[in-house]
C-alpha cells in the first residue's frame, strides 16, 4: 500500500489524467466527494469513513446513468453543502441515511483488484465487468464470466435451499455480508419472508448460544470491564465515523433464553442488518455494540469457546458506571442525533436504563417500546373482527417483564388519548399475571415498581386458566418467554368468554411460544384472532386456510429509526410510537382481513418502514423535537429516496 500526501496525490491526478483510463486504480469506500481537475476528475470513497485512515483503499465509483454528465464536472471541489433527500438543506452537515460522506481526500492509498475482491463494501465478485476488470487489475483474478447481480441472487438462494439445518443458513448469509455487502442486503430485500427468520428470530437464537463456536470474524464492538476508562478510545477504533444508530446489549436476556453473556452480539447484529434492509439506513451509519460485564450462566463460563469475560456478572455501581461511561463517550463521539436502541437487557437495567437517559440521549428501547408499538397495530386491526373501541375490551398478560409491562402501557395510553379519559383510568381494564400470578395491590409493597401501576383491587389468584375465569379478557397476551403456558384449558376458556378471542402468544423464539397457531385456532374451533412472535405456518382447520400472524418488531423499528434520523429528532416520545402503530395499522388491506390477518405481509416492508417514518417525523416536527429544517413537504416520498440501495454502482 502506497500512502499519498497532498501533494502527491495531485501529482496523481495529474498523472491519471495524462494516461488511458484504468492505468491507475484509486479507490475508497462510502463517503462522497466530488475532485475534478481540468483534465479528468473523480469521485471517491473513503476506505474507512474517515479522513484518519492511511491505508483506505481509493476507488472510483459512477452509476451506470451518470458517466456522461461527469464528464463535464466542474473543477475541483467538495460541495459544501449537504443535502437530505427532498431538498431540505442539511444545516448540521450531517447527510440522510443513505447519502455519503464529504472527505478531505489527501490520506489515501494506491490498492491492488486482489484488496478490490476482499472489501465486501465493493466487491461484486462475477458481476464486475470486462471494463472494470481492466480497470482494476482484476483479469485472471476473477473466471472469465460475467453475471448480472440478479442471477447472483438467485445462485445464492440455490445455494441457501440446499441447507437443512437453519443455523447453517445463517452462517452463509453471514459470510456472504463479509465478503459481498451489497449482493447480501439485495438478496434479504427480494427475499425478505424467507431470510428474515434466518438472519432474526428464531435462528438468531440458536446462533447465539453457539456463537463462541461459530465466531470467525468481529462484527460490531465488544466493550467490557476492561475498556473501563477507555471507551471514548475504543469508539474511535471504529472505522466509521458517521455513525446514526447503535444497536447495544450486554446479552443478559437474549429473547427468551436467558443469559449468553457477550455471545448475544448476534442480537445488535442481526437488527442493524434488518435497519438497512428494511428501513434503508445505509450500513455504514449502523454500529452493533456488545456491553460485556460477564455473565451467570455456568455453562459458559465452563465452556473453553466462550469470547467474553470469564466471570460473574458486574451489578451495582460497577455496571451503572461503565454503562455511564458508554452512553457519555457515545454522545460525544457522534453527536446528540445517534439513535441508540437498548437490546435484550435484563428487567431491572431496562426500565433503569430508559428512565435515565430517556431525557439526555436519543434511546429506544426495542423490547419495551418497539415490542408495545407493534402488538398495539395488531390490536387496533383485530379490532376490524371483534369491533368496538380498545377501551371496551379487557386485556390479560401472561408475563409482566419488559414487552409485558411496556405494551400495557402504551394500549393504555392509546386509551387515553382516543377515550380523552385519565391514564390511571384507562389501566383499570389492562391485567398482568406474574410467576406469582395475578398482580393485585396486596402485592403492591413487594412487587418491582414497573409493575406497581397495574396491582387492581382483587383477590390472589395463582392459576392462569383462573385469572381468565375470573377477569374475563377479551385479548390474552403472552410475553413470559416460557413455552407452552396457554394450555388447552386456558385457550378453551378464553373461546367460551369470546366469540372470537384475540390471543397473542409473543415470546421468542418459537420453542418458548406461549402456544402454536395450530393449537390456537384447532382449540377455539378456528374462531381465534391469532399471532405470535415467532413465524407459524399458515394452519388448515375445517377446510379453512388461516394465516397466522407475526408481531415481530421488524415491522417497527427500522422504520420508526429511519423517522427519527430523517427529522434530526432529538428525543423519542410516546406520542411517535402511537403514530408508528397507527401506521402500520393503516397498511392492512380487505385482502388480508380475509385471511385473518392483523400485520401486513413482510414483502413489502420497505413501503410500510417508509410509511412509518414518514408519521414517526410529522410527530417530531409537531411536537417540536425535529432539527432537520424546514420541514419537506412530502415526508413519506423524502423516506423512500433517501432508502439505501443495494444495487451494484458502476466503477470507472
């Protein structure tokens, strides 16, 4: 690798200009920047994201559409005005979700075709064509055939169909996002339905516990006890540096297996890959980071492939400064503007965590509020078969944890806001049952405080199918991460109180379903409003075809992210994640009723996150927590075009 000073890269220039086209390969990766010299000019990408690399690669990138234009670009110049997609001037210098970022080009490196095939940010491996094989030093590299990105996608889905075994496919899709960036995020997107369980819930769990044995490469920071002091170091040691959402876990609640410690790294990973597929962040602005304070599982702690810490988990005043330390270091190292969305953390630091730093940092916590978000659209659509408004039905958890408390909060507050009725009073119908069963106020004193607010006046009562006999729900919903509670009993009593009872078995992954669709809709003679947290199969009862739906958080989160960094929004509020649900409520068709559905189908996802966001940023605006000024005036059409895509770009 050859580094260039400033003066020798204009001697470069310089030199280019003077030589036929392809003598000499620069190339750098993501942000953008537009030179021009009076004989040749260029556009070029940072190997890193930064100005701070010496050993960025440079590469010169066009799309097939605009060569000719550049032919005539100006002379050399970066633009010094960024803007976001539909016009609006970015007055902060900051760039849309998918736009690159402007560079001061004079650290940069002369880099072979062989560094070209190895950068999974450019390479496009069969696809390059004779042109840019020329170009870039790539013949004899690569066989001599040339295919379209398309039948790339299709080889790949070939490949995919082949495996048996779920993790398998998971460990290809992840090698294939190491080796071929844009070919993975274009195959997940075609294929969405198919790949989402793959590379989410449930197979991200498996893959999670066997992380330690499956890891070969680091995807994302891992931050632990032993970075204390240094965090703000270790967060430069990133080679991006325009980072606008972090997906962070210190792995002590992995869906609903428990404690993984520092191998539940595939949670930040698997959901910044769904934020760019779905919701359009370009990847280079998304950073997955793993807080590792050790872990209580004694499994791992005995296994000799366990990556983390070999100790017992941190509490206290121990883990509150380190968690400290991280958020402080992230606000300074990337702005107030950083989402920052808490993953899988453990009751007791997840309300903790939120309430703290819910009015300094831009946070989100996706098991509370993204998890309370969706299962609220699916209400407000069942409500199209059961009727009547949310405030005349009555709602029964299992489980009173993060999702649990978290969505009774918002069909309260949602109550609230549409029955124009106190808070406290629209509570009064909502029900949550513990490990030690009804939540009731003689319980009040040795309850945790995120359950206090839903201990009703009533008699103790242990027994779930009880709890249903006595409070009569018209919605039962779990979130208690353990399998198989919503017996026959429990569903045949919630058919005889209702003639179509809505019931949502939502904890992850599929193993610790509270029920299945099939044993739902067969114990309620097919009359069940249904949907879980783990996909189902569509299930066939009495010569009926059900569909089954998925209140996965997918449908939220990327979309809701997406709102907040096209608006500049400072502060999440629950007024946005009300418009999130609202929105994604909207997106049911009568096609879909016919079939029982209350979510949307995942095959046009992108539409719907740009629908979400669109809404999440008019709340913003309205309620004043937007910086991005002025406000575009067609937020949803600003939400598509500034969408990452993963088609391949033509290389000069």
């Amino acid at each position: 690798m050859i580094s260039l000073s400033a003066s020798s890269f204009l001697f470069a220039l310089l030199r280019f200009s003077q030589n036929k086209p392809g003598s000499t390969h620069f190339s750098l990766r993501q942000p953008r920047t537009r030179i021009s010299s009076p004989p040749a000019f260029f556009r070029v990408f940072s190997a890193l994201g930064s100005n701070r690399d010496p050993n960025g690669s440079v590469l010169i990138e066009t799309t097939a559409s605009s060569s000719s234009s550049l032919e005539t670009s100006a002379a050399a110049d970066i633009v010094p005005k960024s803007t976001v997609s539909g016009g609006v001037q970015d007055v902060y210098g900051e760039d849309a979700a998918t736009e690159d970022m402007p560079i001061t080009p004079w650290s940069l490196s002369v880099a072979s075709g062989y560094t070209l095939l190895r950068d999974p940010h450019h390479n496009k491996g069969l696809a390059f064509s004779h042109r840019e094989r020329d170009a870039h030093y790539l013949r004899g590299l690569l066989p001599p055939t040339v295919i379209s990105q398309d039948l790339q996608v299709k080889k790949m889905m070939h490949t995919l169909r082949q495996y048996q075994v779920p993790l398998q496919r998971y460990m290809a899709m992840m090698d294939l996002q190491e080796t071929n960036e844009r070919l993975f995020y274009k195959l997940l997107i075609d294929h969405v339905e198919e790949l989402l369980p793959v590379v989410y819930t449930p197979t991200v769990g498996e893959a999670c516990q066997k992380y330690g044995s499956i890891f070969l490469r680091p995807q994302g920071l891992f931050i632990s006890l032993k970075e204390k002091g240094k965090i703000l170091e270790v967060l430069r040691n990133w080679p991006e540096k325009n980072i606008q959402v972090i997906v962070v876990t210190d792995g002590e609640r992995i869906l609903g297996l428990g404690d993984l410690g520092c191998q539940g790294m595939g949670i930040p990973v698997g959901k910044l890959s769904l934020y760019t597929a779905l919701g359009g962040v370009r990847p280079s602005a998304c950073l997955p980071v793993t807080i590792d304070v050790g872990t209580n599982n004694e499994k791992l702690l005995n296994d000799e492939f366990y990556i983390g810490l070999r100790q017992r988990r941190a509490t206290g005043e121990e883990y509150s400064e380190l968690m400290h330390e991280f958020m402080t270091a992230v606000k300074q190292n990337y702005g107030e503007k950083v989402v920052i969305q808490f993953e899988d953390f453990a009751n007791h630091n997840a309300f903790d965590l939120l309430a703290k730093y819910g009015t300094t940092h831009l946070v989100f916590n996706d098991d509370i509020q993204g998890t309370a978000s969706v299962v609220l659209a699916g209400l407000i659509a069942a409500l199209r078969f059961v009727g009547g408004s949310l405030s005349s039905h009555r709602f029964l958890f299992l489980g009173a944890g993060e999702a649990g408390t978290g969505i009774a909060e918002l069909i309260a507050l949602e109550i609230s806001k549409k029955s124009q009725i106190p808070l406290e009073e629209a509570r009064k119908n909502i029900w949550l049952v513990d490990s030690k069963g009804l939540i009731v106020s003689s319980r009040k004193e040795s309850i945790q405080h995120f359950k206090k607010p839903w201990a009703h006046d009533h008699e103790p009562i242990k027994e779930l199918v009880d709890a249903v006999k006595a409070i009569k729900p018209t919605v039962l919903i779990g979130t208690s991460g353990v399998g198989k509670t919503f017996t026959q009993d429990v569903v045949e009593t919630m058919a005889e109180l209702n003639e179509k009872p809505i019931i949502l078995s939502l904890s992850n992954p599929t193993s610790q379903s509270e029920c299945t669709a099939e044993e739902a809709y067969t114990w309620s003679q097919g009359r069940a409003i249904f949907a879980s947290g783990s996909p189902f199969a569509p299930v066939e009862y009495e010569g009926k075809t059900f569909v089954p739906g998925q209140a996965n958080n997918a449908y939220i989160f990327p979309g809701f992210g997406l709102g907040l960094i096209m608006s500049g929004t400072i502060r999440v509020h629950d007024d946005m994640l009300l418009a999130a649900s609202e929105a994604l409520a909207e997106q049911l068709m009568e096609e879909h009723y016919e079939k029982g559905m209350i979510f949307p189908p995942f095959r046009n996802i992108r539409k719907i996150s740009a629908r979400i966001a669109a809404k999440v940023a008019a709340k913003a605006y309205e309620l004043g927590l937007a910086t991005r000024l002025p406000q575009p005036k067609e937020l949803e059409q600003c939400a598509e075009s500034s969408m990452y895509s993963p088609s391949y770009r033509s290389y000069r």
